[in-house]
C-alpha cells in the first residue's frame, strides 16, 4: 500500500475519478512511477499502488449498461493473475469512451516500457481490490510525510454563496405595492357598481323594447329507400396441380465445425483474411489465415489471450472463441471494417457451467 503524496522526481500523467473498480467507488491517478487506486468509501485505507511491470494485458470493452470498461490482469507475488476492472461511470448526456481510450494507451505504453526493462513486477493488492477483511478504522489519523512541490492535495468542495440581506426588504417592498393596487382596484369598482347594488340610478330609466321570435317550421322530405342490386357471385377456378411438376430441391445444411475434444484451443473464423498473435503472455506465436483456423496452445492453466486484426476494409463478422476438452469458453466478435479485437479467458481448472460472450461494433 503506498502513499498520496509524490517523490520529487514524480509528475502526474492523468487522474479521474467517479470510478467503479471492482465494485468499489474509486478514482484513479497514473503517475510517471505507478498507477494508484483510491477508495472512497473507506477513508482510512491508503491508496493501492500498481507498479507498471505488473500490468501484464490492458484491454478495452462495455458493460451492459453500455458503459466503457477498462479490464488489466495483474501478476500477484503467488504466480497467480488478478483482474481490475475499471468502469468509467457516465452520467445523464455525457460520453466516456475517449477517456477510457486515453487511459488505456497510456497504460499500455508504460507497462511495456516497464517490462522490457525490469521484466514482469508482481503487485501485492490488497482489500477491498480483492477479497478479503478490510481493517477497520482505529480513529487515529495516518502518518502524512513532509510536503513537497509535487503534492497531490484533493480538492475542496465548493462553498455556497450567502445570500444578500437586501433580498428579503425588496421581496417585502413588492408584497405592500401590490396589496395596495388590489385595495385601489376595489374600490373604484364599488363606486361605479354601487347605483345597480342599491337599486338607485343616476338618470332617467330608458326601457329597450323586447323582441319577440316567430318560430319557423322546416318540413325535412322523407328519404324513399333505394334498392341496391347485390352482385352475382362468380365461380374462381381452382388450379390443377400437375403430378409431373417440378419440386424444388431443399437446399443441404452446411457443415457443422468439428471441435477438437481434447487440449486448450484457439477457434478464428473470419469471411476474408485475418492475422494476429494467440497464446499466453509468457508464449505468444503469430497466426494468419483466413475464413477459418483452429490454434492449440500447450497449457492447462492460466491467462489465454488472442489479437487478430482483419486485413480488408468490410464489415463481415469476426469471432474469436476459445475452447477447453471441447467446451466453449469464451466467444468474441467484432464487424469494424480492418479492425483489431483483442479478447483473453482465465482457463479454469473444470469445465465452467456458462460461456463468456464478449461483441465488439
């Protein structure tokens, strides 16, 4: 576990927060050094540090609420890999798949500068980034080292403004105006109503004879009913059908894919050419084909991944499936015209009970 506070040789590559990292509301902050993991909900826990030469695979993807996913495997200091998944939250109109995309470039370029030199770095990660008791707080505050010019400071939240005192003298200012307009209002109207209310009039009484109506009487014409001829049915012949017709041959389905049953195998079908590299991160061997092409890789155990790109401009599909003693792992696809789909699946140790399916536009 390291610290929120940065070396005097460590400068601030990209941060963002409103994260969702392995459930955990998170932010996350790339440095020059390391990548760091803050938790929110438990403030008494330091952030997680991440060496880059332990980010062995970066890869990109959406949930099913259609929010960009930012999915690394971590090698721990057991040998085994962990999975960090990184949600990018997206509130009401807005859009987060260019910042994903910046993160994982970014990522990608520091890890595989970090492995080439110093090789693969395990992390040791912590709860709550996997599982296991989160310490509870014991109310005492953490040891902060001193200040530097390159201190990471969280940002303070904004303060509401007060309101002025002169608001509430111009609300009440504006009550008296209007009260007085309604008094004013009523009464000039009683002084002019008042002769009809009382019975008196201000002059001599004029009376305005009463028209009388004569009632017009319409004679309506009674309707005579005409008799509408009904139409005489006429007999449709019925088509003979001749024996000697020909009958249309039902077209034979295709073949079905035989699934090697034994062993881990890579599955690429594509209508065109394709290339790419399938394996683990330890042995990797470059494929090219097209249509179709079955890859075994020599392991029982661990992280399989695949990257194989389309070689022409059309929108076909591309799957990518990965299989284990002839049952399905996982299942890819992609149709972007001279795209790359990158997939990888922990190979578990008995058949899983349900397929993993990734779809990529």
């Amino acid at each position: 576990m390291g610290s929120p506070y940065l070396s005097n040789n460590e400068t601030i590559q990209l941060s963002t927060h409103n994260l969702v990292i392995n459930t955990i509301p998170a932010e996350a902050i790339l440095t020059s050094h390391r990548l760091m993991l803050i938790d929110y909900s438990h403030p008494q826990i330091l952030p997680q540090d991440i060496p880059f030469g332990a980010v062995e695979t970066v890869t990109i993807g959406d949930n099913s609420a259609k929010e960009p996913v930012l999915s690394l495997s971590v090698a721990a200091p057991d040998g085994a890999r962990h999975t960090i998944g990184m949600v990018f939250t997206q509130p009401a109109r807005t859009k987060r798949s260019a910042e994903r995309d910046a993160w994982a470039a970014k990522l990608k370029e520091m890890s595989m500068a970090a492995m080439q030199e110093h090789g693969v770095k395990s992390a040791d990660l912590l709860p709550p980034w996997v599982p296991g008791e989160i310490p509870a707080a014991d109310g005492k505050e953490q040891e902060k080292p001193a200040q530097s010019e390159n201190v990471y400071r969280p940002l303070k939240p904004a303060q509401k403004r007060n309101r002025p005192a002169s608001t509430g003298k111009s609300q009440a200012v504006t009550i008296g105006a209007v009260l007085i307009i309604i008094i004013v209002a009523v009464v000039i109207g009683s002084w002019f109503l008042a002769p009809s209310i009382w019975g008196k009039t201000a002059g001599p009484s004029v009376q305005v004879p009463t028209p009388t109506s004569t009632p017009v009487v319409t004679t309506i014409p009674t309707a005579t009913p005409v008799q509408t001829p009904l139409p005489t049915p006429v007999a449709t012949p019925v088509p003979t059908v001749s024996v000697s017709a020909a009958v249309t041959p039902v077209p034979t389905a295709a073949p079905l894919v035989k699934i090697p049953q034994t062993g881990v195998w890579v599955h690429v079908l594509y209508d065109g050419k394709f290339v790419g590299t399938v394996g683990t991160s330890g042995g990797l061997k470059d494929i090219t084909g097209s249509t179709e092409g079955f890859y075994q890789i020599p392991v029982a155990q661990g992280m399989l991944m695949a990257t194989v790109q389309k070689q022409d401009n059309s929108g076909n599909v591309l799957t990518v499936e990965f299989y284990k003693d002839g049952t399905l792992l996982k299942s890819s696809t992609m149709k972007t015209p001279k795209g790359t789909l990158e997939t990888q699946v922990e190979i578990p140790t008995s058949v899983p009970t349900t397929i993993a399916r990734n779809v990529t536009a």
